[in-house]
C-alpha cells in the first residue's frame, strides 16, 4: 500500500465501502460468494500491479469503476439487477419498457464496460513500453478480445461442472444460446471504441 498517494487510497476506500454495502442482506450469499472470487483476484492483481509498476491515476481509477460494477452486479447476480425499480423511481420510467428489453441487461453494461475500461489501460501500459500507437492499439483491442474469449470459456467449465440451477444462476445468460458471443462483442466493442479516442488524442500529443 506504501505506493498508494491519497487519491488512489480514497478511490479503493470507496470501493471497498460499495462492496461491505452490497452484502447487505444479500439475496443470494453463496452466489454472490463465487462471483466475488473474481473480485478478490482482480483486486489482489490491480494492488500487485500497483506495488510493482505504478498506474496512472485514470487507470487505476478506471480499473475501480470496473469492480464497482461488477460488485454491483454481483449482488444481484447479473441476472436481476433491479435498475428498471431505480429508474422508475428516479425517473418515472423502466428501461426495459423505454427500449423494448426482454432481459435483464446489466451484464451487457458489465461486459461493454469491460472493453471501455481495459481498452485504454492496456494501451497506456503498452505506450509506456515502447510500441507504436498503431501496434498499442491493435494489441490492446487483441488483449480485450482474448481474455473475453477466456472468461466466457471459463463459464462454460462452470455450466459442465456445477448442477444445472447453479450453472444458470453464476452464467447469467438468461436462455440466450448466444449470450457468449454478446457478451466478447459488447466487450470488444468497448475496447475499439475507447482505443480510438485514446490513440487519437496520442496521435494529436506527438503532433505538437
């Protein structure tokens, strides 16, 4: 923690204030359980990474935003994130009804924001490392897609291993069979989008 300055500390005491916040009188414990195994990790690497090769602040904090919607969507098991109650109250309208869903929808926010957050994080690490704008970003786009790839076969050994039940309730896919090929597009999407304005903006910095 001895590399952490003060932004960096009050953004992890936030996080870490929204995840003790989203075990209260958790609705689903044990799944909830098995989702934050990832947190953990994620949290562990983001520290290690942290300890040994310092972030930037704005990837440090992008990384957060990430495991704050994950935490969130984890309380509710992807599957029943009640955003549609929070914008009926705050707005007088549901979401679902407002674009026509017929699933619950938050883990395709969780998967696009994997892309929007990582994209430019792993960009900037790999600038930093001596690569060309265009090869940092093609890497960073590849990167994103790859590890997407990973985690969706990673749910797949879940479904074969656990009961049926449980299989469905960690996934999430919500009786789409395509729901993996979605989740890598939204999240690749995510990373060309948000690694193109960030080689843009290096390409007007080495103009100057």
């Amino acid at each position: 923690m001895s590399t952490l300055t003060p932004a960096y500390r009050w953004t992890l005491g936030v996080f870490l204030i929204v995840v003790a916040a989203t075990w209260w009188r958790p609705p689903y414990p044990a799944e909830q359980a098995m989702h934050h195994s990832l947190t953990v990790l994620g949290l562990a690497a983001l520290l290690l990474v942290q300890r040994r090769r310092p972030l930037p602040y704005s990837s440090f904090l992008l990384i957060v935003i990430f495991l704050v919607l994950h935490s969130v969507a984890a309380r509710w098991i992807y599957s029943f994130v009640p955003y549609d109650d929070w914008t009926r109250q705050l707005f007088g309208v549901r979401l679902s009804d407002l674009f026509g869903w017929h699933r619950n929808n938050f883990d395709r926010l969780v998967h696009l924001s994997y892309g929007l957050c990582f994209g430019p994080v792993l960009f900037h690490r790999l600038r930093v490392g001596g690569r060309s704008i265009r090869w940092a970003a093609l890497v960073a786009v590849d990167l994103v897609l790859s590890t997407s790839a990973v985690y969706e076969l990673f749910e797949w050994g879940i479904a074969m291993t656990l009961a049926p039940g449980a299989a469905e309730a960690y996934n999430g896919q919500q009786g789409d069979m395509w729901d993996a090929q979605k989740d890598m597009s939204l999240a690749t999407g995510g990373a060309v989008l948000a690694v193109t304005i960030a080689a843009l903006v290096a390409y007007r910095k080495t103009r100057r």
